[in-house]
C-alpha cells in the first residue's frame, strides 16, 4: 500500500504532462487555418502575431516531449528493474531450503 502512495503524486504529474502535451498538440494542429486565414487578408501585423505564437507552442511541445523523456523514462525503468530484482530475490528466498 505505501509503494501505491508514494507512486501517486508521479502518476498524477505524467498525466498532467501527458494532458498537457495533447492539448499543446491539439492547438498546433489548428495553426494552418489560423495562417491561410491571416495570409488571406494580408495583415503583415497579425502574421508576426501568429508567428510568435506558433513558435512558442512548437517550441513548448519540444520542451514537454524532452522533459518527458528525459526525467520520466529512466525512472521508470529504474523502478522496473528494483521491481524485477526484489521478486527475483524473494523467489530465490523462498526456494531455497536455509531459511
């Protein structure tokens, strides 16, 4: 029951990223109809606009993705390999007739 616990707050901060990145993702799948919308009326002003804000969800989606795969993975599998380790040893333990 403590290991769940303590898991907890790990789980809801990846699917708060995880959240987060989809929803970044969803905005940028929006930016072309935002652009053929300024390139139709030809406004120099809300084209810069909407180059700046293209690049700063782009950007933030490199920035989740990175932070995501840099700072979760190898705790992941570092927690698959203590995982893997203790049931090997308990395994171990429990066959073996020395107790």
């Amino acid at each position: 029951m403590l290991n769940r616990l303590f898991y907890l707050p790990f789980i809801l901060l990846c699917l708060l990223i995880g959240f987060s990145e989809q929803f970044v993702i969803y905005y940028v799948g929006l930016l072309p109809s935002e652009f053929y919308e300024v390139f139709g009326e030809k406004d120099w002003d809300a084209f810069k606009r909407h180059t700046v804000y293209s690049t700063i969800l782009i950007v933030s989606i490199a920035f989740v993705s990175c932070f995501c795969t840099v700072h979760f993975e190898p705790v992941l599998i570092i927690h698959d390999c203590v995982l893997y380790i203790a049931s090997s040893f308990s395994e171990q333990f429990a066959h073996s007739k020395q107790f």
